[in-house]
C-alpha cells in the first residue's frame, strides 16, 4: 500500500484514489429502485463507478428517484450485456453472495475483504470489482467463479439476504473505513452549537460564584467544606466547559442570588456575543 512517510503531510483526502478503481457491478437487476439506492450508497462513500450487466429497467424515474442526490452516478452507468463485458480491465474482483458454494472462490468476511480489495486497487494495476446479484435469484455459480474471491455480510443465520442497495451499502462503508484506517473524516465540519472553549479565567470565576451560591442557599457549611469542591472540579472538568455554556452555568445563578435577594455577581463576564 502507498503509505505517506512519516514527515510528508497527509494527503488531503487518500482514499479517493483507491476509491475511483472500485467498479460496482449489478448483475441482472430486476428493480430499478435498487439501482437507485445502490448509486445514492456509493456517492456517500465516495465510489462513483457503477457497471450494469442486463438490468431489467433502466434508465428509470424510479431509479432517479431512489438515487436522490447520486443523480450524476446514475448518468454515468455503464450498461453491459454481459458480466465479462462489465469485468473487462478488472484485475480484482469479488462476489458478493451470501450462500456457501461448494467449488467457489476463497470465502471471506466483508471486513476482511475491504482492506484487500483496496489494496489490489492503490496498487494500480487496474480496476476493482465488487460484483452483485440479482434480488431474487442472486449470482450463478458461473458469476461467481469469474471471481477471485466470495465475499459475505455476516448476517443472521435464520435470514441473511440483505436487500441489495442495502448490501451495497455495506460493501462500500467498509471499503471507506478501511481507506481511512478506520476513521473516516466527518462530512460535516462546523458544529453548529460549539461555542470557543472557556478560558481558566472565566472557569475560576464560575466556580467562585458557584461557591457562593452553595454558601448562601445554605448547600454548603463553608467551616466544613469537606471535598465538594475538588468533586464539582472534577466533574466540570470532564465536561470540557465551552464559553456558552459557562455563561448559561452563571446565568443561572445569577438568578438563584436574585431569588435569594442578592445582587447579581460584579464579575458577571460579557456576553458571548460580544466576545465572538
Ligand atoms: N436470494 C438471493 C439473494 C439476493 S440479494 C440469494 O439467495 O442469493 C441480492 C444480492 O445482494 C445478492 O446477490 C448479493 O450480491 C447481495 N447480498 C445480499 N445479502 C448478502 C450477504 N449476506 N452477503 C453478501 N452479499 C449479500
């Protein structure tokens, strides 16, 4: 495997290379949903190769409509006649079937098998193939001897045939997860409700006034503080105080001294907004 060395910086995003090698060929599909949900499960693992051997209906509004947001990997397709047709320029490919076959391909795990399928695809010799079934019949023994390996979802015994996108969904989670050593970057970078963290300052006044409320509800015998302090410390540590939520902490006791017919606290710090 390509592997950047320790003091090269990461590649920004190192799988998309192995990824764009991975076909995913649907052998016969009846259901044009299928196909749909199989293109939308690749786009959000970033696989973007999809080959079709004689599907039943397609192009199809049912498709376009299951694919969603994966339109582009739909019009991409490749439709072919035959399987070979579809594995030309494939040097890997794998069968996807959850029955044992007596006379099949070397049987493995889909967890076992990601990791070296994207090999053979980062070794770049040339394309790599998971191939899938028809929903009802699923892959002939022809199929699947055409095929390096048998790869299987380890489902439940008493009933372990997935619904294809369902099983192509799978593959390709595993294929990310293996390309990015098991943690995947989040789709997602902004969290919309994280606020910058608290600074010691701004937790040290907390706790202060935090101490002062306890004294005067009468919480806490400040002759006789045992280790309350050291609790509550520990406990707001594992939190990992953001601004706002040390604002919101002070807030309410600001209204518990109110209630008590104090004084709301001198060193109440700005708000938020003004500190963005
Ligand atoms: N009735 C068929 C299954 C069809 S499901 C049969 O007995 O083979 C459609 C396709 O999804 C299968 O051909 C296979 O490629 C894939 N699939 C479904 N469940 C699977 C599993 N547990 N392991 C591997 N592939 C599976």
């Amino acid at each position: 495997m390509n592997r950047p060395s320790p003091s090269s910086p990461a590649p920004p995003f190192a799988p998309r290379d192995a990824l764009s090698r991975v076909r995913v060929v649907l052998s016969n599909p009846s259901h044009p949903g299928n196909i749909g949900a199989a293109a939308r499960a690749m786009k959000t693992m970033g696989l973007r190769r999809l080959y079709l051997v004689r599907p039943k209906r397609f192009p199809d509004p049912e498709a376009d409509a299951r694919a969603a947001g994966a339109g582009d990997v739909l019009e991409r397709a490749v439709v072919r006649e035959t399987l070979d047709d579809a594995l030309s320029g494939v040097v890997f490919a794998v069968a996807l079937s959850a029955r044992h076959r007596n006379l099949g391909p070397q049987r493995l795990q889909a967890r076992e098998a990601a990791p070296l399928i994207l090999e053979r695809a980062e070794a770049g010799d040339g394309d790599v193939a998971l191939v899938f079934g028809n929903e009802t019949t699923g892959l002939s023994n022809d199929e699947v001897q055409r095929c390096q390996r048998a790869v299987f979802i380890p489902a439940d015994a008493s009933y372990s045939s997935l619904n294809l996108g369902a099983a192509v969904q799978l593959l390709c989670y595993e294929l990310r997860l293996a390309a990015c050593g098991g943690r995947p970057r989040e789709a997602t970078r902004t969290l919309p409700f994280s606020s910058p963290p608290a600074s010691s300052d701004d937790i040290e006044r907390f706790y202060a006034h935090l101490m002062r409320v306890m004294v005067r509800t009468g919480f806490l015998d400040p002759r006789q503080p045992k280790r309350l302090m050291a609790k509550i410390r520990r406990l707001f540590g594992r939190a990992a105080l953001e601004r706002d939520e040390v604002n919101i902490m002070r807030g309410i006791l600001d209204a518990a001294e109110r209630a008590f017919g104090g004084q709301i606290s001198e060193d109440r710090f700005q708000k938020t907004e003004d500190r963005r």
